[in-house]
C-alpha cells in the first residue's frame, strides 16, 4: 500500500465529484451538468474499471409518504427489509417532529453500497438541504441569496442537530447493506 500525496488534479476531482453529487437534487431546474476528462492512471492504462462494467438496478418505494431509491449492482438489494423500513420511518417521524413539519422530503431518500442521502426543501424559508451517512457524509444547505434572519438560524440550527441522529440512524442500515 502506497502513501501518495494527492495532486491539484486529483483535490479538483475529488471536488468535481462532490459537487456532482449535491447537485443531483437540482438537476431538474439546470441542464449543465460538471463533466470532466478521464485521464488513465498509468500511461497506456487506458480501460475501464471493472465497476463501470456492472449494470445498476434501482427500485423506488414509498415510506411514510416519502420516495426512497434504491440503487445497486445486486438485483436483491433493490427491496427495502421491513426493518430498514421502520428505521426510515421513524427517522421521518422525528424530523418532522423536531426540525420541520412543513418540510418538502423530495426527492427524498437515495440509497445505494456507498451513502444514504435525504434530500428535501423547506418552502416557507426557501432552504434545500441533503443529509448524507456514509461517503461524503455531512449536511449541505443549498439556497439563493437566503437572507440571514432568526427564524433561518434557528432552521440551520435544527437541521444541525439533526444530522447527528440522521447518521447514527442511517449508518447501521447501510454497514449491514454491505455486508449482505
């Protein structure tokens, strides 16, 4: 195993990446979509990985009148379990209890082998968030020109403080997602 120092190239990646990932809740609105060049990692090496390789399936079920889509490379782990069910359903519960009734939970939940993500709006401050557990895990607030009143710090502050519920939730259901 090699220790290699990350290049600009590699930092600008691994950006481009993550930027890709927030802005796939908003890529109804936008048409452009970040693309990058591949470039081969050895000079010659120029094929795929064998993951580019393996075909995806998805499956979208509805808990507590929430969207959550599934994505995998294994058929089987495209259906939600009853307790994985009742996890997504309580953490809806409290977040509709302790951060926001009105909020807008769409597109909702995307589950796949490497995160699970909470997408959702809240209207009346004009605030997108997505909540991650897993790869890139973390709260991401995305809104324009959101004008920095009380009652929008005490919606940060609620999401906030969610977070750390939302991922110890999540985080059991997607280590056993691995494993199985």
């Amino acid at each position: 195993m090699s220790n290699k120092k990350q290049t600009a190239y590699d930092e600008i990646k691994g950006m481009l990446n993550a930027m890709r990932t927030l802005n796939e809740s908003k890529q109804s609105k936008h048409t452009s979509v970040l693309t990058e060049e591949e470039q081969p990692t050895e000079p010659g090496d120029d094929t795929p990985s064998p993951e580019s390789y393996q075909e995806k399936y998805d499956n979208v079920e509805v808990v507590n009148e929430v969207e959550v889509k599934l994505i995998s490379t294994d058929q089987e782990d495209i259906k939600l379990q009853d307790d994985e069910k009742n996890s997504i359903s309580q953490l809806i519960d409290s977040f509709r209890q302790q951060v926001a009734q009105l909020a807008d939970l769409n597109p909702g939940f995307t589950i796949d082998e490497k995160q699970i993500r909470l997408d959702g709006s809240i209207p009346d401050l004009d605030i997108n968030f997505v909540m991650i557990a897993g790869e890139e895990g973390g709260l991401y607030i995305n809104s324009d020109m959101l004008p920095i009143e009380n009652e929008t710090l005490v919606m940060f502050d609620k999401l906030s403080k969610f977070k750390p519920t939302f991922i110890s939730a999540m985080e059991p259901m997607l280590r056993d997602r691995r494993t199985t």
